[in-house]
C-alpha cells in the first residue's frame, strides 16, 4: 500500500464499500483454469496506483515481467477505484480484469468467501511454492480466509514511531520511549502550550488523528480479535480494554479531548507538505514506512528519526513488533486467462528481484522473506526500522473475516465515544459490541 490508496485505506469506515464489492461478485469460478500460460495472450490489470512515481514504478516492473514471459502481454489500467472493480467483476466480459490489486486487507475474507478471487492454492502446489517459506505469517494471515490462499501480498506497510530528533536534543530525550509508560512522559515533555492552543503538541492521541486508529495501537498489546469458535473477543481479551484506557489517559494529559480536537483541526492534509509532522506540530507520530519518504520530499528542517511503537512494561520483550498489512493482489473469477493470470501473479509476488525492485521505486516493505533481506535494497537508513518490524516474530495483523472488516468499524465506534466522554462504562461497551460483530458476521454466513 503506498500514498495513493492510503486516504481511504486507513480510514475504517471504508471497508463497507469494499464490502459491497465483494458481496455483489457471484464467484462463479467459471474463469479458463485449462489456458495455455505459453500461448500469445494479453491481460488486463488493474491497480490502484496514481502518483506519478507509483505509475512508473508499476509499469517498470510490468516491463520487466513482459521480458521474461514474451508471449504474455500486460495492459495496465490504473488508478482504479473497488468501485470501479466492483462493477466490471459483476459484469464480467472482455474488458474485465484479470488480475487486480486492492489497497485494503480488510476486503480479503470477502473476497475468498465469495469466490471474487480463485483459490490460489492448486497453483502455488502446481509451481511448487509453499508461501510459509516465502513470506512471515502476519502477511499470510491477511492474505487469506479460512485456508481459501485468495490473494497474495504485492509489498507490504509496516507502522512505528517517528520522531523530532531535534526536538528530542532540544528536551534532552536521549532515545525513543520503549513503553507506553515512558511515552506518556517524553509526549508531556515535548508539548508546549500557546494560550489555549499548543505551540507543538508532543503527540496526537486522538482516533480521528492520522493513523491512530485502534488497529494500528492495538497490536503493541498481542490482541486476540476471535476466539477459536470465530466469536469476537474484544470483551473477553484485556489487550483491549488495556489499550483503549491508555489512549484515554493520553488524551486527558496531554489537555483532553476538545482541546485535542481543536488543535487538530488545524492541521494540514495528512497526504500533503503540511502534514502535522512535517510542519512542527507534533514531535511525534505513529505511521507507516511511507512517510519517510513524504517527509523528506516536503523539505522537513529538522532530522528524522524512527523507531518501533512502545510497548506495555509488561511485554518489554517484544519491543521492535508492529502492525503489518499491505497491497494485495489476485486473479479475478471471471478471467478466461487464470494460467497466464498466474504467471503474472507468481512473478509480482514470489520473484525476489521483482520485489525488491518494486519496493525500490515505490518505498513500501518487500513482501518476501528472501526480499526483505536482500542486499539490493535501496532505501534510507531510517527505513530500516520498518524492514526490522516486517521481520520481527511478534509483529501481526487484523485477521480477514468475512464481514470485509466492518468489525473494526464497530470496535472503533467504542473507541471514539470513550474518548470524547460519550460512553462511560468501557466494558460494558466492548460487550455490546462483541455481540454487535458476531451478529453482523452471523448474517453474513
């Protein structure tokens, strides 16, 4: 996933149009599995990209495939909205895609559950691919439903910490906070009022800042969103309750909801040189590996620095995890070409040089174990620290459902009442809620 998507990616209430998406798609499955991948053939693929570097970098890595496969040609079509999929999926015909690539994990259980995208387990056996060889688990995680392998990860994004450093010398903070603990304090410290406003606000807590939304907080806590009979289990698992309190305790000592929310209001687009981070505004911010690359193109005055998200005391042995997602990309139902189709799938995905040289022109996270340490890697010294998260053992993701991810908008309606004050008793919030997700999923089944 990279700047393009990321406006809608990252806001939780989009899974519902990606919902949609894949609800209207029939999964027929009657697309040509027996095609000869060697014949004279053209896909079609459709990505998301839009941003002038993104295009290139896409059509770079389609011309590279191109090289290799001479008898399969690529046409690209960009830019493409889930609704714009949407539709030519349900129609299907000789202008639909065959191969496409989605900005937002959440769709997946969608996807494979209702047979948008073919299972692609008979062809990685049939290339001889074992993905748990290929890629770490978090990413399998998102890619698939219920064993249905019906996408694959096209780069990945990995969240963590950035920070002033010079506003960190300035304070005489010495290294990033590794607990949530000692970020309380370094965000009280590197925080200066100016009236009833804020000269610089050390952090932005609030779930309508950019990027603190509960899925990105939550995994420096281990969460358990279900339990082993699919029932949701944010009432029952304490990661939950833990991390939605300490997000309330930040908003009231840093100078409380309203306050925050003013302060807010004034910041720039959060895709543009004005972001909070780049102007001052804030010290520090919690995002994803993309920004290094947004902040040093918007001209930042200051020196970057990055670092994994803190941690409970209690789970100090973790530090360096982080919340993982991605691109992902599959093989549309309808497609007459699923054999050619894959070719290209198998070679955007699991090609260690195309990975790397994807990531390279487009500043995502390899996907691959073998990308992810391969020496040919070209990015700054700061972005290492996302290289780090993508690797590291305890470092997860949102589980796909079949719900397309609307339970993330139902936890995080929790989140934002008991922020502002609106709901007074957590527990019995993430209760109603619980049972809120497991009736929305039941009716989806």
């Amino acid at each position: 996933m990279s700047i393009r998507a990321r406006k809608s990616a990252t806001a939780v209430a989009a899974t519902a149009a990606i919902a949609l998406f894949a609800s209207a798609c029939t999964g027929s499955n009657e697309g040509g599995t027996n095609d000869d991948p060697k014949a004279e053939t053209t896909l079609t693929f459709w990505h998301g990209w839009s941003a002038p570097s993104e295009v290139k970098a896409i059509k770079e890595n389609i011309e590279r495939f191109e090289a290799a496969h001479k008898n399969i040609k690529v046409k690209i079509v960009g830019n493409m909205t889930d609704d714009k999929i949407n539709q030519a999926l349900r129609g299907g015909g000789s202008n639909a895609p065959d191969v496409v690539s989605s900005f937002s994990t959440t769709s997946v259980g969608k996807f494979c559950a209702t047979g948008a995208f073919v299972d692609l387990n008979p062809f990685l056996k049939k290339s001889a691919i074992d993905p748990a060889k290929v890629f770490h688990k978090p990413v399998l995680d998102y890619t698939q439903f219920e064993g249905n392998q019906c996408t694959l990860p096209l780069l990945g994004d990995a969240y963590g910490l950035y920070y002033n450093k010079d506003e960190f010398k300035k304070a005489g903070i010495k290294a990033p906070p590794k607990t949530w603990e000692e970020f309380e304090k370094v965000a009280q410290k590197l925080t200066r009022a100016k009236g009833d406003s804020f000269e610089q606000l050390g952090f932005m807590p609030n779930y309508h800042g950019y990027e603190t939304t509960i899925s990105h907080y939550v995994p420096q806590w281990s969460p358990t969103y279900f339990d082993a009979e699919g029932k949701s289990n944010i009432a029952k698992d304490p990661a939950f309750e833990r991390m939605i309190t300490f997000q309330k305790k930040l908003v009231d000592s840093l100078g409380g909801f309203e306050k925050l929310k003013k302060y807010r209001n004034t910041f720039g687009d959060e895709w543009g040189a004005k972001h909070p981070f780049h102007t001052g505004q804030v010290a520090m911010q919690l995002d994803g590996e993309w920004r290094l690359g947004m902040a040093k193109d918007a001209g930042v005055k200051f020196e970057i620095g990055t670092a994994p998200l803190p941690v409970p005391e209690d789970q100090i042995a973790d530090y360096g995890k982080g919340y993982l997602a991605g691109t992902i990309i599959g093989i549309a139902s309808t497609s007459k070409k699923q054999n050619a189709a894959w070719e290209l799938v198998k070679y955007m995905t699991t090609d260690t040089d195309a990975v790397v040289a994807f990531s390279n022109g487009i500043r995502n996270v390899p996907s691959t174990i073998e990308a992810l340490k391969s020496p040919d890697l070209k990015h700054a010294p700061e972005f290492q620290t996302f290289i780090d998260i993508a690797q590291h053992p305890k470092s997860n993701t949102s589980p796909a459902n079949v719900d397309g991810g609307s339970y993330h908008t139902t936890l995080q309606d929790v989140g934002l009442r008991y922020e502002s004050g609106k709901l007074k008793d957590l527990k019995a919030g993430l209760e109603k809620a619980a049972q809120q997700i497991d009736t929305d999923i039941a009716k989806l089944k």
